[in-house]
C-alpha cells in the first residue's frame, strides 16, 4: 500500500464507536474456538456480490432500529420479520446492523435474518479485529463491511486478508477519492460510498455520484446514505450505482415491503 497517504485515527462519533467495537472484539477472544467451530458448520450463504450485479439498481434493505444521527428509528424492529417484508418487495440483499450501543442491533439479529429469508445478508458493524469477521461468518454472513477511515493501512490489508481466508465477502466503504485509492489498493470488490462523514455525521449528497464514477467497472459500485426515493435511486443508477443501501427509509415504514418495492427496479446505466 506504498505510496499512500498517512492514516489518522478517526475522531468524532466513528472514533468513539471504534473505540467501543475493539472492547467488544476483544471480549470475543475467549469465543475464538467455539465461534471456528460455528463457522466451520455453517452452510454456505448465498453470495453477495452477484445478487448486486444486473440491469437494475439492486436494493440492500437495512434492518435497522436507531442511529447517532436520528435516534430512535424503530425501536420495536423484529429482524426476521423485517427482512422477510423486504424481500417480498424485492430487495436483492440485507443489511443487518448488529452494533449494540448506537444502532441497537445484535448478532442475534442477523441469525434471525438467516433463518427467515434466503438472501444475502450483510453484517453491518464497527469491525477492527479479525475475530469478528469470524464471528459474522459463524452467524451466517455473506458479507462484513469495513470501512476505510476506521482501519489503518495494515489493518485494512490485515480485515481483508481474513476476510478472504473464511470465504467472507466484504463491502469496503469509502467516503473521498484517497478512500477509494485504499480500498482498489486492497483488492475490493465491492465498494461502498458514503455520503455520510461519520466523524461528523454531515451528509455530503454529490459525494455517491462523484466517486461512483471513478470505482472502475468489474467492481460493484453501491451508495451509501441518504437515499430514501425512488428519485434518488434513479439518480444514482444515472450516476453508475450498481446499488443503494437504504436504512433509515425502510426501517422506518409502516409498509416496508412496499417502501423496497417502490426502490426497485430503477435502470443502471453503468460507468465510463
């Protein structure tokens, strides 16, 4: 990863959950062997990034019950019954928070996601330490995110590396150009942009347009944040998306399976 520019960890909100996710890695150490064992048992889950890849803007639905930037979203939120709603309105894959302390999630939940419904699950957490990317793969995760600013240079090679080692796909989130350099120089293949700083919880809305347009083809491109529209689904997929990650806006609906449906099935137009 030579030529590079220095890392600095991160500060703000991210740097305090970041901060808290290595206490809970480290608390896991002791599972290392039970959690191998698990892994080792699960059945393979379905593949994440080939469900993302096609002539429509694939739709990752968020199970999701609160965030740092508005609260309480829906705190009363069952995982199972939640992502069986979002594939009946057609989401290509599920994004399963399973931080505890700012998004009120659990492993549990993706378990129960698992169980319920046959897509691609996407555990959606702080991870810094290998142990838990094990832990999503003995929880039957297709993919683990790990996002850029949180790791250093060797600890995103290292995330990677580990990654690649239990069959767990990843989707490296980005948020600026320098972002996008270290997750290319890592291999990714599936790339995330956040329009989101979470340092600072700003949102930045031409951030998923301007640097999906520079994730190469091959690679799928997906927007993160502040989608919540069809508008703004079509916008991205004008842009190159080949997905959306929406949270907020289906996590909150009374009708979720209609909230995806409406998301769906929006035109690609591909990049370069």
């Amino acid at each position: 990863m030579q030529g590079l520019g220095a890392w600095t960890p991160p500060g703000g909100t991210l740097g305090e959950i970041v901060a808290e996710a290595a206490q809970r890695a480290e608390a896991l150490h002791s599972r290392t062997a039970e959690l191998a064992a698990q892994a080792r048992d699960a059945s393979p889950p379905p593949a994440f990034a080939p469900a993302l890849r096609g002539n429509h803007v694939a739709v990752i639905a968020e199970v999701k019950r609160k965030s740092p930037s508005k609260g309480w979203i829906n705190p009363g939120l069952s995982a199972g019954e939640q992502a069986a709603a979002y594939a009946s309105g057609g989401a290509a894959a599920v994004s399963v928070l399973t931080e505890p302390a700012h998004f009120g999630g659990s492993t549990d939940d993706l378990r129960a996601v698992r169980e319920r419904v046959s897509l691609p699950a996407l555990k959606k957490d702080f991870h810094v330490d290998p142990v838990q990317l094990l832990e999503a793969k003995a929880a039957g995760a297709s993919a683990a995110l790990l996002i850029v600013r949180a790791l250093s240079h060797d600890a995103l090679q290292r995330m990677t590396d580990a990654a690649a080692g239990l069959e767990l796909e990843c989707l490296v989130e980005v948020r600026d150009a320098e972002e996008l350099d270290r997750a290319l120089a890592v291999g990714a293949e599936v790339i995330g942009v956040n329009s989101r700083n979470l340092e600072t919880l700003t949102i930045d809305s031409a951030a998923a347009e301007r640097l999906i347009r520079l994730i190469p083809n091959g690679i799928v491109a997906v927007a993160e944040s502040a989608v919540s529209s069809r508008e703004d689904v079509e916008r991205l997929g004008r842009a190159g998306a080949d997905a959306v990650l929406v949270g907020s806006a289906v996590s909150a609906a009374s009708d979720p399976a209609t909230a995806v449906r409406r998301l769906a099935g929006v035109a690609r137009s591909g990049r370069g």
